[in-house]
C-alpha cells in the first residue's frame, strides 16, 4: 500500500472517529489487514471492501500490492457508520500505520505515488484539524524538492547570471553558427529565436531541465489522455477536439471513446450548419436566419471571437459569410447587450449560448436578456426559445439546458470535462459560430492546422520543437533572466484579438502559486502577457520596450498578406510596407543605439543621452505564410502547447483555475447587498459590508443610483424590458435624421 493510500487510510478513520492523534496511546492486540495489523474493533467495525475492477486506480493498487508480495486482492478500509469506537483502538491502529510508513524504502514507487498524490492527501488531513493535520504531514514522506532546488534548475540560475548576463545580444547575433542554428521550422511555420538572450549553450541547459521534469513523457501523456488536471480529476485533451476521425478509439477517458466522441458532435454541428445555412431551419415566424449572436465569457468567448476575426478578411471567409452576420455577447453589462443587438432583426436572429458549466453569471444573465428580447418581439413563447436559442454546453449540464427552454435533442451541442474552457475554441464553443457564419468546411481547415502543429509537438524532437523551444524560452525569461511580462504583437490586423485569447489561455494557466505536489513555490512563474498587431502597438507602447522595461517580445509576420495593396506611385506594397516593421523592430530592440552612434548622426549633446537605445532586448519572430483558417489552428497549437510546456517545467497545474473562484464569490455577497438596498422602499438601508471602505463606496454607489434604477423615483418605478434597451432602430432611421432613442440621463425608459 502505498504511503498517500497509507494516509487517507487514516484520515477516514480520524475523521469518522472524530479524534485528534494526540490521543494515540500503545498498541493492542492485532489482526492482519492489508499486510498491516490492525485491532479486531477496529477490523470488525469498518467496511472491508475489495476492489478487483480494471479501473486504472485498482490496478494500480494491484501493481503496488504485487509489488510488496501481499495478497492479490486489493481492500480499502473504510467506517461504516462512524459509530463510536475506542479511541485508543483506534490509535493503536494508527500507530501501526505510522510504523510501516515509517519503514517505506523512500524511493520506492509506493512513495512515488503518495508524492503524485500530495495535494489530495493535505487535502484530506486538512479537514481532521491542526493537530491531526500536523500528525499526517510528519508521517508522509517529504514531497518532491522543487523543481529549483534541482541541479539542473542551479545550473542554469549560474549560466545566466556568470555567462548571458555579461552578454550583448547585438555581438551575439553576430555569431554565424548560432544564428543559423537558432530557428526551427514546421510545415510552413518558420521560427526564429536568435534574439533571444541565450545561446546554444542555454538551449542544451533547458533540454536538460525539460528531461529532467520528464517533459516529452508528460506531452504524451496528456495526448492519451492522462488525468494530469489532478486537483479537479480530469483529464486534458483539447488535442482530441483536433484528431482525425481515424484516431478513434486511440484515447479513452474513463472507458470513453474521445476522438469517437468528438466526431460524433462535429457531425451534429455539420449537419446542423447546412440545415441552417440552406434555409431548412427558419426561425419561429418561418423568416430564415442569419444573424448569430454567439453569447459567452472566458474562453467560451475569447477564442471564438480572435478565430471570427481571421476569418472575416480570409478569402473564403468572406464569401462564405456573405449575408450572414455573428457577433459575440460576453460582457454582463448592458451596454454590451445594446451594442450587440440593437440593430438586429430577432426574427432572423439565432442565440448561442456557450457556456461549460451553463451557470456562468455573467452568460446566464445575458442569455436571459437574449430571450426576453426574442420575447419582446415574438411573443412570450417556449417555442421562441426552441427556435432561436442553441446550447453548447458540458453533458453535465443538460438538464440546465432543457430548463432554459432549449431544445436539446436538436439545438444541443456537447463538450465534455476534459476540455477546460480556455482550450475549448476546437470544440462546440468554436465550432458552432463559426461553422454557422463560413461554413463547416472551413473550421474544418482550423482543425487541419491544429492538428499539424499538434502532431509536431508530440513528435518532433525537442530540439526541433517549436511549442517546446518557446515554452523553454518562456521558463529562461520568466524564471532565470526575470522578466515577468511579455508581449504578443501580430502583424496581421486580422489577428487583433488573438493577444487577448493568449491573456487568458496563458494567465488563467500558469498564474499559480502552488505545484503539483501541492507545495508552494518559491520561483517565478506566469507572465503578464498583452499584445496589440504591429503596427499600432509601435505607436502605443513600444516605448517602454524599447527604452523602459525589458519585455520578451514574439512577433508574428506574413509572407503574403490576406490582401496586399500596390498602389501607382508607391515602389512598395502595403504589406512589405508593414513588414519592414516585422524585420525592423526585433533588431531595434536587439541591438539598440549606442551614444557613438546617436553623436554620429549629430544629435545635440544634452540629447544625447535621451536617443540612446541599450538594446539586448530578447524577442522571437515567427513567419507564416499567409494568414489562413488552416494557419490560425497552427498558431492555436502552438501557443496553446507553450503554455502547457512552461506548467510542465514548472510543475503546476496548467488545467485548473481556482484563482477566479474568490471573486464570483464575493460579487455573490455584493449582490446580496446590493439586493436588499433595492428593496427598501423608504431609501435609508446602510450597507454594512466586510470592512469600512466597502461599505462606504457601495452606499455611495447605492444612493447616487438610486433614481437610475428607479426612473421616477421609489412611487414610480420603472419597468423595463430588453425591448426598451435593445431595438432593431437603424434601418428604421435611414437618411439619419434627428432622433431620440434613450441615453435618458442614465435611466432604463
Ligand atoms: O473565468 C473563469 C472561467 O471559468 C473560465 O475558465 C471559463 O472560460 C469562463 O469562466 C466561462 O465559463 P463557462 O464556459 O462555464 O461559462
């Protein structure tokens, strides 16, 4: 048995008993349990139950068993009913556990297990008390040392302090063998890392860290789906939202088919979107549809919308879309709602509503002013609903689903648990929008290029791998050169938002504190990431890179633009035009300008100083060939498998995002507040909130909105429906002409 099944073991017993350790006296009579000795009472009292299925756990359990030459069958011992036992039986059982733990050889596997299993093991002892807590951290063998305390991690903290911190990086690119050597490519991508403040030498350190935390295994196991989102049990495969049909039944997640899964709704939505887009589904007054408004937060948002984005000037995509229009509704503020729908007809208007959890405030909210606007003007009908709103949503949801009013036989689409919302653009979350405004075909080319880089990530070796080299990159800057933001910049307009899906694909990730053994770590991890496309950002704020603070940067070039202008007079084309910048500012921030150089050029001497650039600023330049559905899967992936190999090097986990939990539960509070100030009708309510500052500002809040909210005062309020805040005005005011539709001072009329 192994030492973490050792402790649950006791802490089941602890907790039905209810008893703190200090109460441990010696040991009884004993019979045998488990190669253990265990108290008759104590035997006799729990539920002995033996586990002999196939389920990955057992077996497990029946490797360890095996392996210490014990019985075959594998028995978890558990109360039955928590009635009252002995206490010193009990602590005498206890003791004898303390006793075999003690004498686990500590680098068997058995350890190895209960290191993996840490953080449920604390969890567990948490819930018994201090002294019980403090009883079962001593007894458990010590978790794996940080990742910094390793040689491989000290190694590289001195090779960046004694060789690259004394280096420039404008002699560095002068290096002909290191600038040829720097630069990896993959079926189209080319990537090239030879600003960055390392040299082979770094490059060959990192490799040796990755196989040290065993990366390349842990790729794979993440690809065959792996439960390495440990603090929530699941598995991680948005990998699977982008294999091919002929990979089923190549990954299993609890005895189910994924890729087989995935198919499965892809067909759906196939068949879904040329129903839909062919006429074949109206809406409920039998007018066609074309109008999606896809309603979502998160990552059942941000995703989606950078993808819309590409496509919108792609090619295809523009033909594809034409007469259809999507527009995405993530914020719970109302004048997100305004913005997105007043110029909409609902009866063409068809509402998806993606969200995992389908509990999401901020979406359910939104989803509910949807429908009262599809209410509004089509009549208080269910089978509105059933006509014009889609779920995507998790399985386990479904039941919310049906409440909504959707109808989840047709208007349903699946994801599943293994796909964490940030990764889920590949699935229904992306999948259906998208499919509905270009057409299946090219999303299915999205998923193509996804593919291709995953397939390159799982098997190109590391020192050819492109996700792996960046996410190596990222750990040299973040944790050993210190830098702690780093900047997206695409040359591409039409990639505008993908900076902000890579801000909370990356942030939601790796903004941890805790690693995956449960122990806090003492070095930094996460980055700030932003970015804006190149151009604009150089007029924004690449002062600050260039001058103020060091920020890794990676720039994302085009070698043929989605529409390249030449015009008569002008010798080059906008698109070179643009990327003279892609080529021009990586060697800016690289190599600088020295005060030599400003005086050269004549600057007067009380400027000097001001001109001068110190450069040795890293970034990476990653050229596409143009910017295609297909691409954007490739740059998905890639970003995407970054992430996941700097949680990796880490140790965290990269799945989870407990992070955001406090807040949604403390606007809960607020709301409770904010609730019973509305409903006193006299208007004195004194919010007493968790301290004297929030108190103050919410009743602030509170008394200056008061009319707002209430339009004529507390004798007249204001009813309001979303027909009042959203209407289908614009073409209703054309030639524009003096008009009024609301901005009331504030007020809902
Ligand atoms: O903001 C936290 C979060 O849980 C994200 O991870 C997620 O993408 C978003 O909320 C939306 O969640 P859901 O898809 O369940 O509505």
């Amino acid at each position: 048995m192994s030492s973490f099944m050792h402790v649950v073991f006791l802490a089941a017993i602890l907790a039905q008993h209810q008893i703190g350790v200090h109460s441990f006296i010696s040991p009884q009579p004993t019979i045998p349990v488990l190669g253990r000795s265990l108290p008759p009472s104590v035997v006799s009292s729990n539920v002995v139950h033996c586990r002999t299925s196939s389920s990955s756990s057992s077996s497990s359990c029946l490797r360890m068993k095996k392996n210490r030459g014990e019985r075959k069958r594998t028995t978890k011992i558990m109360s039955k009913d928590g009635s009252s036992e002995d206490s010193a039986q009990i602590a005498a059982a206890v003791e004898q556990l303390q006793i075999q733990l003690e004498s686990t050889d500590p680098s068997s596997e058995l350890d190895d297990i209960a290191h993996h299993n840490y953080p449920k093991v604390i969890l567990q002892a948490d819930k018994l008390g201090r002294s019980a807590h403090a009883q079962i951290l001593r007894i458990l063998p010590k978790p794996k040392p940080l990742v910094s305390s390793t040689p491989e991690w000290k190694r590289l903290q001195r090779h960046a302090v004694e060789n690259i911190q004394s280096m420039h990086l404008r002699d560095m690119l002068q290096d002909t063998e290191r600038c040829h050597s720097m630069y990896a490519e993959h079926d189209g991508v080319y990537f090239d890392y030879s600003r960055q403040q390392a040299t082979l030498e770094t490059m060959d350190l990192l490799y040796d860290l990755a196989n040290k935390q065993e990366l390349m295994p842990r790729i794979r196991g993440m690809f065959n789906g792996e439960k390495i989102n440990f603090t929530e049990d699941r598995a991680v495969l948005h990998t699977a939202l982008r294999a091919s049909k002929d990979q089923a039944g190549t990954v299993f997640v609890d005895g189910m088919d994924a890729i087989a899964e995935v198919h499965e709704v892809l067909d759906q939505i196939k068949k879904f979107t040329e129903a839909f887009r062919s006429g074949q589904i109206t809406g409920y007054t039998g007018k066609r549809m074309r109008n999606i408004v896809s309603v979502g937060i998160g990552g059942s948002y941000l995703g989606p919308e950078f993808l819309h984005e590409v496509l919108k000037t792609e090619a295809t995509g523009i033909n594809s879309s034409l007469g259809y229009s999507l527009r995405f509704l993530a914020n719970v503020d109302p004048v997100d709602v305004e913005r997105t729908c007043a110029d909409l007809d609902p009866e063409e208007t068809l509402i998806i509503v993606v969200s995992k959890t389908f509990t999401t405030a901020e979406t359910m909210l939104n989803a509910r002013t949807m429908r009262q606007w599809l209410w509004d003007f089509m009549g208080d009908d269910i089978d509105v609903v059933r006509k014009h709103v889609v779920a995507c949503s998790s399985i386990s949801a479904t039941e919310n689903v049906k409440a909504f009013g959707v109808d989840t036989d047709k208007y349903f689409f699946r994801f599943w648990d293994w796909v964490g919302g940030r990764y889920s653009v590949c699935g229904a979350a992306g999948a259906v929008p998208i499919s509905l405004l270009y057409g299946f075909d090219l999303f299915e080319k999205f998923l193509e290029g996804a593919r291709s880089m995953d397939q390159h990530f799982l098997n190109a070796p590391m020192n050819k791998n492109i996700p792996v080299i960046m996410g190596l990159l990222g750990v040299w800057n973040s944790s050993f050169m210190g830098y702690n933001s780093r900047a997206l910049i695409p040359y591409a307009q039409a990639l505008l938002r993908l900076p902000a899906h890579i801000q909370q694909l990356d942030m939601e990730s790796n903004g941890k504190r805790i690693n995956r053994f449960g122990v806090e770590i003492d070095y930094p991890v996460g980055e700030v990431d932003f970015g804006e496309p190149g151009t604009n950002s150089q007029h924004s704020f690449f002062q600050l890179i260039h001058q103020g603070q060091t920020i890794p940067v990676d720039f994302l070039g085009f070698v043929q633009s989605q529409h390249d202008l030449l015009m008569d007079n002008e010798k080059l084309s906008s698109h070179d035009e643009l990327m003279a910048n892609f080529f021009a500012q990586p060697d800016a921030l690289a190599n600088g300008k020295t005060a030599e150089e400003v005086r050269a050029e004549g600057c007067p001497e009380e400027l000097v100083l001001h001109k001068v650039f110190d450069g040795n600023r890293p970034s990476s330049s990653l050229l596409f060939p143009q910017l295609s559905a297909y691409v954007t899967g490739q740059i998905l992936s890639l970003y995407e498998h970054r992430t996941a190999v700097q949680g990796f090097i880490w140790d965290l986990n990269s799945f989870d995002q407990w992070g955001v939990e406090l807040g949604k539960k403390l606007a809960l509070d607020v709301k409770e507040h904010l609730m019973e100030a509305r409903n006193n009708e006299v208007g004195d309510h004194e919010i007493i909130a968790d301290n004297p500052a929030t108190s103050r500002i919410m009743n602030y809040y509170v008394k200056n909105s008061r009319d707002a909210v209430r339009g004529g005062g507390s004798s007249n309020p204001v009813v309001t429906s979303a027909t009042s805040v959203t209407r289908k005005t614009h073409k209703d005011f054309f030639p524009p002409q003096i008009h009024d539709l609301g901005g009331h001072s504030g007020r809902l009329s």
